[in-house]
C-alpha cells in the first residue's frame, strides 16, 4: 500500500505551528520534508521523488502550483469550480452570509445601478487574491481603474467578484472538516475584531454545522467558516485545507484524522 508523505512550506507557517504538525506527524510515524518558495512563482520548490501520496501545506501560491502539477494535485483537497461563492450559494442557498449577493467584474458594478454607498466585496474563489472586505464605491472604482496595470496574477479586470450590502457580525468560528465529521473549531473573531477561543464553540453552532455537511460537502478534507449575524448562523466561505490557518485548533488532532483518512482511502484501493 502506498504510503503518505507531507510537504511543508516552512517559510510561510508559523514556527509554533510548524512544530505541532511536525509532532503530530512524527507521532503517527508519517514522513514529511520541508520547503520554501518564492511568492506568486510559478515554480514548484524541488519535491523527492517517491511513490507516496504527498499532501502539501503551506501558502495559497504553493497549493495552486502543486494542483496544477498533474502528479501532485491528489494531495490537495480542492477543485477550482466548486471551491467558489457561486456553488456555495447554490448548494447552500440562505445558509450563506451573502445569499443576497451578485457576482460581478468590477467593470460590470462601477458601470452598474449600484448605489454611490459602501459595498461588501470578495473574490468568488478561494484564490485569496485580494482580501474580502467592506468597500466605499469610489474604493471599488479606483480599483477597477487599477486592475489592467495590476501584476496580481489571480486578480484582473475580467475576473468574478461577489458583492453584497454589509452584514453585522458578531462572531466568526472555523471548522475543519474531515468526511463530514467536525474535528476541531475555534472561534476567531467578535465584532470584527481578532478573538480565539476554543471554548467559545455552541452547541447549535456545531449542530449548524453538522446539518450543512449532511446537505453538502465541497471535499471530503475542508474547512467552513461560520458567522453569528442577527441571531442567526451564516456560513461565511469554505476554504481549502492546504493553505488554511489555524486559530486555537488542537492542530495535533486534525492532521491525525487527516492521515488516518488518506491512509482509509489509500488501503480501500489497495
């Protein structure tokens, strides 16, 4: 049987963090390496060559590059199409954030019937290639202006956003997901302000949660993140595995649960 194999960017994890992985993978007896890249390189860092399934983790410029390496794209837990806002709010519907958003180019909202006011503005996909946030028009027009200069490869004057009218949040959790089950949550924001806690985790919320993942899953290895607006749970976006932060997640947990699932599926081929 095949076995499982980490590549970890070392120039981009936290130290701390970097150490809990490596501690959780030495525990399970798995094989990792390190390697460092340079940001929005196209290049792939030098990989030893093995027969193992290699699952990297590190940042989004790695995950991208390693998934469009035919031979490496098994061990990133993603896909293009359905890591996007736009299947979210087709699988999902009202159990979204923003169910009440467009997905625009920037051309289409400044040349739009959009009220001259502030805006909620994201990226569709989970290419992180520019921070989701709450924009005035003219910020949205001056960025529209920018984008046929931009050197931002994921980000450019054709390329689909969601906005929406601005939600008040009160507070932000992530879940990490392993074949709909819910290893590890944490929440890590109040008001819109930076706050973890893994004790601050809801009965319902994880209830929540739980209903979600029995409708629909974008992968069987994937992280949610869920916002309490109005008294009600929104899932805010899914993310990507490989290129997701931590909070105050009991991160020895989640890579174990992530190795026994690969190695699960690993043997069932076998």
């Amino acid at each position: 049987m095949r076995t499982v194999h980490w590549v970890l960017q070392q120039n981009v994890i936290n130290q701390t963090t970097l150490g809990q992985i490596k501690k959780a993978l030495a525990k399970d007896g798995i094989s990792f390496e390190e390697v460092k890249i340079i940001p929005f390189s196209d290049e792939l860092p030098e990989i030893k060559e093995s027969e193992a399934l290699k699952i990297f983790y590190g940042s989004t410029t790695l995950v991208l590059n390693a998934h469009a390496n035919g031979k490496y794209a098994e061990g990133i837990f993603y896909d293009k199409e359905v890591f996007s806002m736009k299947n979210y709010l087709e699988k999902w519907g009202a159990h979204m954030l923003n169910h009440d958003s467009e997905i625009l180019t920037f051309q289409e909202i400044v040349t739009g019937d959009f009220a001259k006011e502030d805006w909620f503005v994201r990226p569709i996909l989970d290419d992180k290639s520019f921070s989701g946030r709450v924009m005035s028009f003219q910020e949205i027009t001056t960025l529209e202006a920018s984008l046929v200069e931009s050197n931002n490869p994921y980000l450019n004057e054709k390329t689909l956003v969601l906005i929406s009218k601005p939600k008040a949040i009160a507070k932000e959790w992530r879940h990490f997901i392993v074949d709909k089950e819910i290893v590890s949550s944490s929440r890590y924001a109040e008001f819109g302000h930076l706050s973890t806690s893994a004790s601050d985790v809801p009965v319902d919320l994880l209830k929540f949660v739980n209903d979600r993942c029995q409708e629909y899953v974008p992968n069987d290895v994937f992280v949610m993140d869920v916002a309490l607006c109005t008294g009600a749970y929104k899932i805010v976006e899914c993310n990507c595995f490989n290129d997701t932060g931590f909070y105050r997640h009991d991160i020895e947990k989640i890579i174990s649960v992530v190795n026994a699932y690969i190695q699960r599926m690993l043997s069932e081929k076998a």
